[in-house]
C-alpha cells in the first residue's frame, strides 16, 4: 500500500487462542512491524475453524471473529491498497467464501418523500 512515502501491509493474526492486529512499515529496505491491537486472548476463537471478517471504513477498522466483534481500531497509515491471506510457517490455511465487498456509503438524512 502507498500512502506518501509509506510501504507496508497490515495483518489481522490468530492462532489457537489469542488476535492481534500489526502492521508493518518498510523502513530502510526492512520490513518494521508495530503492534496496533496487542495479542488479545478471546473465547470467540474455536480450535477448529474460524470465520474472519475485517471492517475498512476511512481508516476505522473492526475486526470480527466468528459473527462477534472482537476490536475496533483507527490506522491511516495505508489508506489503499491489495487484500490478501498469509499464514507462517507451518501453519496450514483453508478458505472458502473470500469475499471482498465494497460497500455505498447512504446518507442518514433522505429528501422528504424519500423516507
């Protein structure tokens, strides 16, 4: 993502029992993570599958973990960019249903008649 002279990459990171939320910042030619939501234990994580979904709004982020918000969170570090899925070494990742969706901003005030 470019946002001025900033290159980087944001990560919503799980494993069995805890979430956080780093991103990481390139910083004379090595990528500099930075924690935005340190590791967070939360019940709403199974041991097996989890569902995961991510929030962007302007820079709000909500972070979701099986149907509950888990952290909300404002970075505008990189306001652009691609979307997509890692896991580290050894890890082993499956998904169906990726979906990214833009979604029309309606305005809360509508024309009389409109209602």
């Amino acid at each position: 993502s470019l946002h001025g002279s900033s290159i980087g990459l944001y990560g919503f990171l799980i494993d069995g029992q805890s979430y956080s939320f780093v991103k990481w910042i390139l910083s004379g030619g090595v990528m500099a993570p930075t924690s935005i939501v340190p590791s967070t234990r939360s019940d709403v994580l199974s041991s097996g599958a989890n569902r995961l979904r991510v929030r962007w709004d302007n820079g709000h982020f909500s972070f979701f973990i099986n149907g509950t918000e888990v952290a909300t969170v404002d970075d505008t570090t990189h306001v652009s960019g691609k979307v997509g899925l890692m896991v580290s070494e050894g890890g082993v990742i499956a998904f169906d249903d990726f979906t990214v969706i833009e979604f029309e901003v309606e305005p809360l005030l509508k024309p009389v008649g409109q209602l």
